[in-house]
C-alpha cells in the first residue's frame, strides 16, 4: 500500500477475555483490522489471533518485539505463522534486529511496524531516562528512516508526526496512526490527536481507534461514519 491509497481502519481490541473481543469485532460491522495488544494476547493467546483470521479479518499484533536479533527473528516467524497482517516492534532495537525480522518474515504476507519514540516519553524523559541528547522530534524522524532501511514495512507514529515521518522515509512505508479521535466523539485523556480525515490527507496508510468506536451505542455506526471519513 502506497501513501497514495485509501486510508484504512484499525479498530482496537484492548478487553480481557476472547469472548468480548469476538463480541466487539461482531458489532464492528464493516471493520476488516482489528489490534490485538499486550493485554488481550497475554490473556488469550495465539488463539485469539487465529480466531479472527477464521471470521476473515486482518489482525495487527502489537507486542511490540524487543529483543536479541535471533530472539526477535523467531518471534516474527512466529507472528507470520499466525498470519497476523502486521505486527510491531521497537525500532529501537537497531538495524540488526529489524533486519532479522524482515528475513524471518520474507516470503509471507506478514508486514513489519516500526515504533520509535513511546508517546509517554517527553524530551526531559528521553534525556534523564533514557540519555537520548536530542529531542523526540529529532529521533523520531531519524529513528523511522533506519528502521525502514533496515527492513520495516512501515511506522507507528503519532498524528503530529506524521509529516516529518513521511519526509523521513519516502512515500512507500506505511504509517499507522493512533491518536485519531473523530469530531463527533471525546478526547478522553488524548492531547496530541488528529480527526480521521486529517490523518488521511496528512498522508496516514491506516488509522488506529478505540474508543470512539469501543464506547459508541453502535459500534457498527461507529465504524460506518469513520470508513465514511476515510473515504470522503
């Protein structure tokens, strides 16, 4: 998918149990990608994943790998195993290890994500914790353009990054984007967001919502009026 296709959706399946996250991806409707994170695969397990490939969606595994290149490169052939469409890891983690798993996965339909810098993470964290001397406006960009020539499909980065990201990487990359509130819904404790039709013309590939869709009286119209946006 190029920056130049429409802009898709990925509903987040952040529950506890398989029987509620079957139960959310029933009232999606139309939703075809779903994210399954650390909280719900801890729980579930591979067979959730496997779950929502039998009912014909496309799953997103954010378990964000960090790890030794061997490990990392077994945990990807692992997720393409699974036939999740895309899975994250921490770009963090350097060339070696992005690099390992892009060979793990060659040959499957399974696509690499880059995570760069946590949104928790403000420039005087990044300093005092973690001894970065530049800004995450600064490592943001830098850490995406490694991470794609080291193999990744594409980035997870926030709304705000978006433009700096693109010119980082090219056109080609993916860029998933959470963050995305649409205007009919709340904030909740999200600052740093972007509706769904900015984030497509900003030039997102897909678009990562929770709540507003989670929340709503009708999820399945919930997901109409994003897919509406996206595609207007």
């Amino acid at each position: 998918m190029s920056s130049t296709s429409k802009t898709e959706l990925i509903a987040v399946l952040d529950v506890d149990t398989r029987e509620e996250a079957l139960r959310i991806v029933g009232k999606c409707g139309r939703c075809a990608w779903f994210k399954i994170g650390s909280q719900l695969f801890t729980r579930c397990g591979p067979e959730i994943v496997h779950s929502l490939r039998q009912l014909g969606k496309q799953v997103m595994l954010d378990l964000k790998f960090y790890d030794i290149p061997n490990t990392v490169a077994h945990a990807a052939k692992a997720a393409a195993a699974l036939d999740a469409g895309l899975f994250t890891l921490h770009a963090s983690g350097g060339r070696k290890m992005i690099r390992a798993a892009r060979e793990a996965v060659e040959g499957s339909n399974t696509r690499i994500l880059a995570v760069t810098i946590l949104t928790s993470f403000n420039d005087a964290a990044l300093r005092e914790d973690l001894g970065l001397h530049e800004t995450a406006a600064e490592a943001v960009p830098r850490l995406a353009q490694m991470a794609v020539e080291a193999g990744a499909h594409g980035i997870v980065c926030s709304p705000l990054e978006i433009e700096v990201v693109r010119e980082a990487v090219g056109p080609e990359p993916l860029l998933v984007i959470p963050g995305i509130r649409p205007g009919w819904s709340s904030k909740d404790d999200q600052e740093r967001i972007m509706t769904p039709a900015q984030a497509a013309r900003a030039g997102a590939n897909m678009v990562v919502v929770g709540r507003p869709i989670l929340n709503h009286e009708d999820p399945a119209q919930a997901v109409e009026l994003i897919l509406e946006e996206l595609n207007a």
